[in-house]
C-alpha cells in the first residue's frame, strides 16, 4: 500500500514543493520509532544529573566528560555535558538510522515508485529527504540541550555561569549560549546527514544503510585519533565536533564555527551530488 506521504504527493501540482516538505516532516515525526530515539537522548542528560547529585561527593575537575564538575555549581551545565557524552557515538547513531532510511527506506517499502510519479522530481525529493534528516539533526540535540536545562534547574541550583575565559555571564545570555552549542552541534551533524543519504541510494535495505553510515562515523573519530594521520584529520566530517568551546568563551571566537561549516558544507555538496548521480539513473519504476 502507498504510504501517506506518496499518496499526498501524488495529489500535489508541481509547484507543491512546501507540501512535500511538510509531508515528509509529518511523517517522519509522527514515528514511533523517531520520538523513541529522541527520548533515548533526553534520558542521557537526565542521567547524568540524577547520578550527580545522587553522589556523595561532587566530581573533581577533569572527572569524567568535559564540563561535568560544573554541573553541581549550575545546572545549565547538564545540557551541555549531555552534548558531549551524545557527540561520540549517541548522536551519530540516530542520526544514522534517520539518514540512511531516508531513500533506502521507500525503496524497501515500494513507495518510492509513488513518490517519482508524483510530479515531485528526483532532485526535489532527495532535496525534500535531506532536509527532513536535518530536521532531525536539530530535534536531537534540542532534545538533549533542553532536558539537560529542565532537570539541571530542578536538582541544582542556576545563576551567572562562568565561562571558559574566566567571565561570568547572566542566566539568560548563558541559555543564548547552549542554544548556540546547540546548533554547533546541528551544523556538525550535517556532513554525517549527507554521507547516510548518498548510501540510502545505494541500497534498497534500510538497515544496511543505517549501519553503513554509523560505521563510517565511528570510523572517521577512529582516525581523527590517530596522529600518524593528522594530515587527513582537517578533512574528516568528525574533525570539529568538539571545538564548540569557543562559544564558551568571551568573546565569541566564531572562527572555529565557520571552519566547521564549511568543512560540513562541502560534505553536503560533495555527497548531495554523488547521491543524485546515483538516484538520478536508478531504476525504480520498472
């Protein structure tokens, strides 16, 4: 049976891009299997904070993740310790599993066919799914940024956070902060988010292409850690996922923002192009 998502494209004129978007957030959002991944990742935060202060002493400095001494003097610091404990592996993990179903995942349910004879288009459709993948992106971390903040004010106290430069800033510029971490951390998932949707074309196995594109990002922090490579290391998509302290600092330092988006932004172009190279000579309506 077509999907909802076919069947409502399949309705739209060729100007209906929006209500392809709109269609492919609705479904993608209306999961199971999306709200549980999300939840997973708010538990993350939630634990920390609960482990912290069921401690009978306080984390020394350089106990544990980064930032995670913090946590009993501000409980804004939660969120972004939670950040950190998610980048390795939790995050890219979900992220994994929204990317590579992306075409792989129509394709296995026998939808795609319904979706190109809509009068969609190839490239609006692998455009429509890599911005449903990016949505994910931001949904993940605000989920995992946001729980931290909530549980964080509840079992510790909040007030002017001291910054990595040795500042003190208000609450409310403090949140303005996380929420920049925030979108750091979207930014530097985008590259991965590109790399799942180029293998999602390859494949018509959903799982296969999950896997794949977790693989490759284990692999790439794998050799991000390895000096003897440490000239390949500017290239791979993992390289600044950790510099996000720089918006930690007073000033702002964006330099580091801006080499990660750009390195993040010639993945998107680089695979964006690969996959429609790929999508566009797939037989999918035979």
């Amino acid at each position: 049976m077509p999907s909802e998502q076919a069947v409502a494209v399949a309705r739209a004129r060729p100007s209906a891009g929006w209500a392809l978007l709109a269609s492919e957030l609705r479904v993608l959002f209306r999961r199971r299997r999306t709200w549980a991944m999300l939840a997973a990742l708010a538990v993350i935060p939630i634990l920390i904070a609960v482990a912290v202060r069921l401690s009978s002493t306080p984390p020394a400095p350089g106990e544990g993740p980064p930032f995670l001494d913090r946590v009993t003097q501000n409980g804004l610091f939660v969120g972004v310790t939670g950040l950190v404990v998610c980048i390795p592996l939790f995050l890219p993990l979900t992220i994994g599993v929204v990317a590579g179903d992306t075409i792989a995942g129509e394709a296995s349910l026998g939808t795609l066919r319904y979706l190109l004879v809509a009068p969609a288009g190839r490239v609006r459709l692998l455009i429509v799914k890599y911005v449903g993948a990016a949505a994910f992106c931001l949904a993940a971390t605000l989920a995992v940024v946001v729980t931290g903040a909530v549980i964080g004010g509840l079992l510790f106290p909040v007030g002017p956070v001291t910054l990595l430069s040795g500042d003190t800033i208000g609450v409310g510029e403090s949140v303005l902060r996380a929420l920049l971490v925030a979108a750091y951390i979207t930014v530097s998932l985008l590259g991965l988010s590109a790399v799942g949707l180029f293998i999602s074309t390859l494949t018509d196995v959903p799982v296969g292409a999950m896997a794949a594109t977790i693989v490759l990002s284990v692999a790439s922090q794998v050799l991000d850690s390895l000096t003897q490579l440490a000239w390949l290391h500017p290239w791979l998509f993992s390289h600044h996922w950790f510099d996000f302290a720089d918006l930690l600092r007073q000033p702002i330092s964006w330099t580091s923002f801006g080499d990660n988006a750009l390195l993040q932004a010639g993945y998107v172009v680089t695979f964006g192009a690969l996959a429609y190279g790929r999508f566009a000579t797939k037989d999918v309506l035979s």
